[in-house]
C-alpha cells in the first residue's frame, strides 16, 4: 500500500497485495477513453489544468477510495482529474498508460508506480515534455519527479502495527511475521520497523520463524499454519502487505485460535472487515487513502502552479497539517490509521 516504494502504500501496498485485494471486491467497468489499455478510467472536475493518476491496479477498493478523494479535491481546486491504471499488476502495462496520457497532452501526472525504477524512463520523457509529474503511495526515488506523496513513513507503520500486536498479547510472548514478495523492500522496512520496536519497546516479546515472504494469500495462510504448528504458543502474527491478511487470519480462525493468536497487518478496512467482525483480528494498520487521493491533487496543482512546498502545508479540506521533507522531497500524509470495530465500517475502500 519503495522510498521505498508503499503500497505505497497500496491499504495501504504493492503489486501483489492489490492484486489480491480485488478477490474480495468487485472491479469497477473498464473505460478505454483513457487508453486503449487502461481499466477504471475516470474524470472528476471540469477545469482548464488536466491532470491525470496511473494507479497500480484499478477496480479495486484501494484505489476506488483514492479515486474518491481525488474527486473531491479536483472539484475544490477546478482543475480537471482522469484515473487510469492496469487491470492487473503489469509493469510494462502501467509504462503504456503513461506514455499514452503523456501523448495526450495533460498538464500534469501522478503516478503509483508498481516498482521503483520501472517508470523512470516514462517519468524523464514527460517531465522532457513539459509536465509536471509527480509519485504517489509509490515512489520511484531515483526518477526525475518532482515530489512523493507519502502515506506515513515506514517507521511509524511499524511501530503502530507492533504496538497492536503487543497491547493485544499483553507484551510478552512470541510473535511472527509474514510478509509479502513484491515490493520486498518496503516490506522490509515495514518489518524492520516493527521488529525494533518490539526490541526497544516490548522486551518480553520475541520474533519467531523469521519474517516469512508470500507471494499471496493462500501463500500466507500456509506460511501462517506453519507457523500456529511450530510454535504452539504463539501470541500474535502481523501480516505486513493486505495479501497476507486475509491468509493470515484465516489460518488462525482454521485452526481455532481467535483470540489466542493476535492478528493485525497492513490490510484496508474492506479487507479486514469480516475477520474483525469475527473477531479474529481486533484491529488493522494503514491510513486514509480517500485523503491521500485528495492530497495527491492538491500536490499536483501545487508544481503545476509553481508553487514551493513550506515545512508544514495547510491543505483545505484535509483536518492536519502535511508535512514536507525537503531532502526527500516528500509530502507525508501524517500519522497511521488504526483500523478498529468502531470504525472499519466507516470506510469505503
């Protein structure tokens, strides 16, 4: 839901878990009036600025939340917003929607790339062309984009997913992680980032069995089952991209667990919904895609319009302060989302 490259990020995550994600929700029509090879192409606004977003997958409620957001912004700021994306998780089918846009002449682009140096080449020939392009919940660091707009750092993930799983398991106990194969590196960094907090954090707890690489969910749940049969007294497993969780906890709630083995992950609120329903996860970790859309636009008018990025940005129509690391060049969406029964339902992605 990469800088890293999120999911960033993606509901987070990337190219796997969205994938998977569209298994438990249905996709949006095609429209090929984006490109010839794009699906859930969209339009939101009406004014003279054009600006467009290449999604990793489309028709899935990740990015159906972003498309909301960036709906709403477009609206508030007048400019005109187009979405498009691969039906599937294809790299070299994400680089045609891109050039295509680029051919089409919009002012600016955003886009969520499926790993971090495959839209390089794309992002050097439009900013050539005179766009503005800029990431979003996927970077590609190296590119010639102006700015990343980031969800929430890496660390503050981490920390929040491992804080889950320790205030649920009462801070002591063994604990695992499963972990995703595309995007390895922020997944890495996600577990990373969960790891040290537990060490500097939570003592009495300790990581069991590695951190265990899926490539999808039935992956995840066997991955998950091994791990409920080898340490048997296991107090909790964080699934770190949402292909993971579904796997995950299932295989908790297979073996009879619920409320034994803890289970939280970077999964959307569509996605852990049933399960936390259920009651085999009490909460899940991510942010709000819906501002994150929303924030996209309002970042995209802002390098359309020459306008330089302060330390921290009052954006209208979002609660907090965005803040902006010059080094990086990255605008941070803010703090994790903690994704609980009293609001997963208020969610539509």
């Amino acid at each position: 839901m990469q800088r890293r490259t999120h999911f960033r990020r993606t509901a987070a995550t990337a190219a796997a878990l969205l994938t998977a994600v569209a298994l438990l929700a249905g996709c949006t029509a095609p429209d090929s009036s984006t490109s010839p090879t794009s699906t859930g192409g969209s339009s939101g606004g009406d004014g003279d600025i054009r600006i467009a977003f290449v999604s990793q997958v489309e028709g899935i409620p990740y990015f159906s939340g972003f498309k909301a957001g960036a709906e709403k912004a477009a609206d508030e700021f007048g400019v005109s917003y187009t979405q498009a994306g691969p039906a599937k998780a294809d790299s070299a089918e994400q680089k045609r929607i891109v050039d295509g846009l680029v051919a089409q002449g919009y002012d600016g682009i955003a886009i969520s790339p499926l790993d971090p140096t495959s839209m390089d080449g794309s992002i050097a020939s439009a900013a050539s062309a005179g766009l503005s392009v800029i990431t979003s919940d996927a970077d590609a660091p190296e590119s010639d984009r102006t700015v990343f707009v980031s969800q929430a750092s890496d660390a503050e993930l981490g920390q929040t997913a491992m804080d889950q799983i320790a205030e649920q398991a009462g801070e002591k106990g063994q604990y695992a992680i499963v972990s995703g194969a595309a995007d390895v590196a922020t997944f890495n960094s996600w577990s990373q980032a969960a790891i040290d907090q537990q060490t500097a954090e939570y003592p009495d707890m300790e990581l069991v069995g590695g951190i265990r690489h899926t490539a999808d969910s039935a992956d995840a749940l066997r991955e998950a089952q091994d791990l409920i049969t080898a340490y048997p007294d296991l107090v909790g497993i964080i699934a770190v991209p949402s292909t993971a969780v579904p796997g995950v906890a299932q295989a908790v709630q297979n073996a009879g667990k619920a409320g034994e083995v803890a289970v939280t992950g970077f999964g959307s609120p569509k996605t852990v919904a049933p399960f936390i329903e259920s009651g085999v996860m009490k909460s899940s970790v991510l942010w709000n895609v819906e501002d994150l859309g929303y924030l996209t636009v309002w970042a995209l008018t802002q390098v359309i319009e020459s306008k330089e990025f302060a330390a921290e940005n009052d954006v209208p129509g979002l609660k907090d302060p965005v803040r902006y690391d010059e080094a990086t060049k990255t605008l941070l969406l803010g703090v994790p989302t903690v994704f609980t029964k009293d609001n997963v339902n208020d969610f539509d992605f």
